[in-house]
C-alpha cells in the first residue's frame, strides 16, 4: 500500500514522514502533530531494527485517525477507541488494495 505524502483533511494539508527517528520515545511508531500538520511514521525499532511494512501502515491509519479525531471530534477518542478505529480501517482499505 503506498502511504500518501500529502493529503487534506477539514481543510488543512497534512504532510506524511517516512522515516522519522523518534529520540524522545523509542517505543513510538507513529506521532500526529495537528500543530504543524504533520504525520511522522517510523522505519525502524528502537533497536534499529527494520519495522514490517504493515506495522508503518497501520502506524500511518493510526496517527491518521489521531488528526481525524482532533479536528472533527474535539479530541473526545480515547488511545483504545483510536487504536481500534485504525486497525479497522487499516483491514478495508488493505483489503481493497491488495493485488
């Protein structure tokens, strides 16, 4: 599944990083900042460790449902609810794009 650079969401444009080295937690995968915008996705674990593609596309369905709770529902999810949501939409949408 190809994870979208850019995307638009309530009328802001979120970037997406790949790649992303989190030093101040080393058990993130993910991080959504609706301050700036931005979805950051790890590639690899804390013990530098190539994570599997679907953990960095679930990660990305993950952090996505994190800005769609911030901007439409006043962030009400809990951490539960947005993991939840996202494995949900991370099994569609796999579904519909696989080969």
């Amino acid at each position: 599944m190809k994870i979208p650079e850019r995307f638009q969401l309530g009328g802001h444009t979120f970037t997406v990083r790949e790649g992303h080295v989190f030093v101040e937690r080393t058990d993130l995968y993910g991080q959504c900042d609706t301050g700036r915008n931005e979805l950051r996705l790890a590639a690899v674990t804390s013990g530098g460790a190539p994570l599997a593609r679907s953990v960095v596309e679930q990660a990305f369905f993950h952090e996505l449902t994190h800005a769609i709770d911030a901007i439409f529902c006043n962030r009400k999810l809990t951490e539960d609810q947005t993991e939840q949501l996202a494995q949900g939409f991370y099994q569609v949408v796999r579904q519909m794009v696989a080969p």
